[in-house]
C-alpha cells in the first residue's frame, strides 16, 4: 500500500516539474511567488496533531488492505484533515526521500467535488508553490478517472497537454492502464487500479468521490473475475483533446 502512495508522489512531482519548465513563465515574479490561499494554512498545524491525523488515516488504510482477506463490502472517508496530517508527519518522519529534492511540504485542499494538490517548489532562482486541481470519480469498478482542470505556478498557468503528458508517462512507468476520456470538452485520465488480494478473493474499488471535504472510497471484496463490466459515464468520449 505504501508503495502506491509513494509512486502517487512521485509522479505528481514529475507533473509538476516537466509543466514548469516546459511553460513560458517569463515575468510575472510577483505572480510567481503567490499560492493557494488553503496551503500557507496547511503548513501552520501542530505536530500533534498532525501525528494524529495521519495515525487515522494509516489505521483506515490497514483496516480496507485487511478487507482483502474476506469477502464483503468496506468503505473508508479520508479528510484533507488526515492526507494532510499523513504529509506533514509521516512521510517526512519515514519517508524523507519520497519526493525529489526540488519538491516538498506536499498539502491538499477538498472542496465540494474537486481537490487541489500543492507543494512548495525550489531549484535555483525559483521558488514557487505548484498546484494541480482535479477531479476524480469512477467509471467503472476499479477504474478511476482523473480530471485535471487547473495547473499552476504561484499564479501563472501552466500548460495542460504538457501536464497531459506527464500523467501518461507517469501511468506507464508505474505499469497502470491509462485511457482518455473526455468530460465537458476537458481530457480525462481513466486509470484501472489492478485489483489485489487472496486467490480466492479481490479488493475491488466500487465508489470514489470527492465530496464534504473529504475523500470517500468504497468497494468489497468478491470473487475474481466478478467485476462487471466497463460502463462510460454520460458525455464522456473516449479520445483525448488538448
């Protein structure tokens, strides 16, 4: 489980990057150095607390990967409260190298049905906050669509199809299966999460979304081979569009 957390990341962090430099950022420093309003807030909480907050989002991780083990429904709801508390105390307790040296004090904000992820950005001259607003939700059991809508440095825009192709080479390198979508004339990213457990058993993920500030996961664990199949939302294509 860690494992995906980590190549997660890490491949935010190779999204961010390759938008950065691959966009035109001239002037604008002023723009540069703002951030979300959310992410200065997001750095002042106390250990404590933090250490709390990431201490229930580990036990809710542990109690779905031990659902694997026998058949039936599980749900699970992680707060930006938690994945924030998770961020600030565990990864950099435990996992020091998660991010390349360039990225770090990674937060996120949940707000109705979108999120947006950022994180603090130094090389050299520049020193930035980096941000990526999304949607998620599901297509089909076990596959989870990601809408980026938003990319930016401070508050200069970054170019979405290089964003685009980061997350593609991001999903090919961490071997998911990736196909695009397209929903209200944006691109989507639709990543099928392999299911896993027993042989005589498979977690698979049957509900994601993003709502009352808080990510809101459910699914049970069946017999392989049971997931039905691939059922597209309304109005989305399956092609990309930049």
């Amino acid at each position: 489980m860690m494992s995906r957390r980590t190549l997660l990341l890490a491949a935010l962090a190779s999204v961010f990057g390759a938008a950065l430099f691959g966009g035109a950022l001239a002037g604008g420093f002023w723009a540069l150095r703002q951030q979300p309003e959310f992410y200065a807030a997001s750095l002042l909480i106390d250990e404590s607390r933090a250490k709390q907050a990431s201490d229930d989002l580990l036990r809710q991780v542990a109690a779905v990967t031990s659902a694997a083990h026998q058949r039936g429904a599980w749900q699970a709801v992680f707060t930006a409260e938690q994945i924030n508390g998770w961020l600030a105390y565990d990864v950099r307790k435990n996992h020091p190298r998660l991010l390349p040296k360039a990225f770090g004090q990674p937060r996120i904000a949940i707000d109705n049905d979108h999120a947006t992820i950022a994180c603090r950005y130094r090389d050299g001259s520049v020193d930035t906050v980096l941000s990526l607003e999304v949607r998620l939700y599901l297509t089909q059991p076990g596959e989870v669509a990601l809408q980026v809508c938003r990319a930016r440095a401070g508050w200069l825009p970054l170019p979405l199809g290089k964003v685009l192709d980061e997350v593609e080479k991001a999903a090919a390198e961490g071997g998911w299966r990736l196909r695009w979508l397209q929903s209200d004339g944006q691109p989507v990213a639709a990543v099928q999460i392999v299911p896993n457990g027993e042989e005589s058993t498979e977690l698979v993920l049957e509900e994601a979304e993003i709502r009352d500030g808080a990510l809101w996961v459910a699914g049970s664990s069946r017999a392989p081979g049971s997931t039905p199949a691939l059922a597209t939302q309304p109005g989305e294509k399956t092609n990309r569009q930049r």
